[in-house]
C-alpha cells in the first residue's frame, strides 16, 4: 500500500500479491485491522494528502490525483468524512 498508494490498486490484485483468495483476504484484512483495505488506503492516502496541503502550495485537484483518487469531488468527500473539514479549509487552517 505504501509503495503503491499513487496508483489505481484492485482488490484481485492486493489477494494474488498476499496469495489469497479476494474473499479469504477481505476477511482476513477486516479481522486483522478492524477496517477494510479500501477504508485504510483512503485513511493513507488522505493522510499523505494532508502533508502534501500543509507543506506545498500545490493545486487541490493535482494533489488529489498525486495521492491515487480518480477525481476531485470523491476526493473531497472522502476527505471531510475523515477529517471534518474540506482540504481547502484545512490547508488554510494549517497554515495559520
């Protein structure tokens, strides 16, 4: 996940990298981190984002294509549901 993050990653593909099944390795993954894949790469992915806000002064929606989200409103979403604010309200609250 953290070599990989940037890109585009399916689920078939994360399982044949473990050598499991995709049902075997989603059970697996839930039991093990008590969330799922998916929920954890966003959780990192949003994270390397937040570093990437406070530290550069690089457009939104390239950061949101630089940390592997497809487009811009689903980067937003996913954004404040982890973090309770939108990435523009937290690069300006960071910077204070």
């Amino acid at each position: 996940m953290i070599t990989n993050y940037q890109r585009n990653i399916s689920l078939d593909e994360v399982a044949q990298y473990i050598g499991m099944n995709r049902s075997s390795f989603c059970s697996f993954y839930k039991r093990e981190k008590g969330k799922t894949f998916f929920t954890d790469l966003n959780e990192y992915r949003v994270d390397c984002s937040c570093m990437m806000l406070r530290e550069t002064n690089i457009p939104i929606a390239d950061i949101c294509f630089a940390v592997g989200f497809n487009d811009v409103p689903h980067f937003n979403r996913t954004f404040k549901k982890i973090k309770g604010q939108s990435p523009i309200n937290y690069r300006n609250n960071s910077c204070k």
